[in-house]
C-alpha cells in the first residue's frame, strides 16, 4: 500500500496547482495526455487573478505540490494504491469555494472563459461539469 497523497490544507496550495496545471498542458508528452482528460473532468475550480483565470481539475487541485507526472500516474489507481480521489477532494476543495450557479446569466463569463481554454486545446467540457470559484 501507497502513502497517501497529502491534501491541500488552503487555497494558496489550490492556486499553486492551478498555475502549474497550465505549465503542464504546454508541454509535450504530459501535457497532451492531460489535454486528453479535459472532457472527462467533473470538477472544475478557479482562481481569479491579474494574469487571468487559472482553471483546474479537482484532482489536481486537492493533492499539495501535484505535478502533471503525479496526475497521470495515479489517476486512475485506486485510493489504497496510492491513487487520486475525487471525494476526497471534493471534501476539501468545497471548504475554500462556491459552486457557480450555471443558470444565473452573471457566471457566463465563467463558463465562456473555461470553454474558450478548453478549445485552443481541441477539448470540450463535459456536459453537466461544475466550476466552483476558490474563496
């Protein structure tokens, strides 16, 4: 058995992963293999700032210091192999952040901006995915 992936304790680790997910999907290799999860993804999460919006995947988001590599190893192994899991982190992400009510007119400019990343990849969003806005 694995030791287990060390959840975020603030959103600063959450912001971290964000702005490292975005190196990740650039580069070769890694990168187009998480391009590849973009439509799968359930959970998405954002940070706001002066450089942009900074989407990411729960899983990505709710493990400290994850890195595309970490991501891609374990993605798919279970929990007590030392896995990702997404209640886990979904647990943890919903502390330090609020659910954007896709039917109110004012978040369009959310699911646009996720969209819009997600195609300059060839990606779509997953039909009934939910972005949470961090705290």
């Amino acid at each position: 058995m694995n030791k287990p992936h060390q959840l975020v304790s603030k959103p600063e680790h959450v912001i971290e992963n964000a702005k490292q997910y975005w190196r990740d999907l650039k580069k070769a290799g890694d990168g187009e293999l998480l391009q590849k999860l973009m439509p799968k993804i359930h959970h998405w999460y954002l940070h706001e700032d002066a450089d942009g919006m900074w989407f990411v995947p729960s899983k990505f988001a709710g493990y400290r210091k994850m890195t595309a590599a970490t991501y891609l190893e374990k993605y798919k192994d279970e929990k007590g192999n030392g896995g990702l899991h997404g209640k886990a982190t979904e647990n943890q992400l919903r502390q330090m952040s609020t659910v954007l009510d896709e039917s109110d007119s004012s978040n369009a400019r959310y699911t646009d901006e996720l969209d819009e990343q997600l195609w300059q990849f060839g990606q779509k969003r997953r039909k009934g995915s939910t972005i949470s806005l961090l705290d």
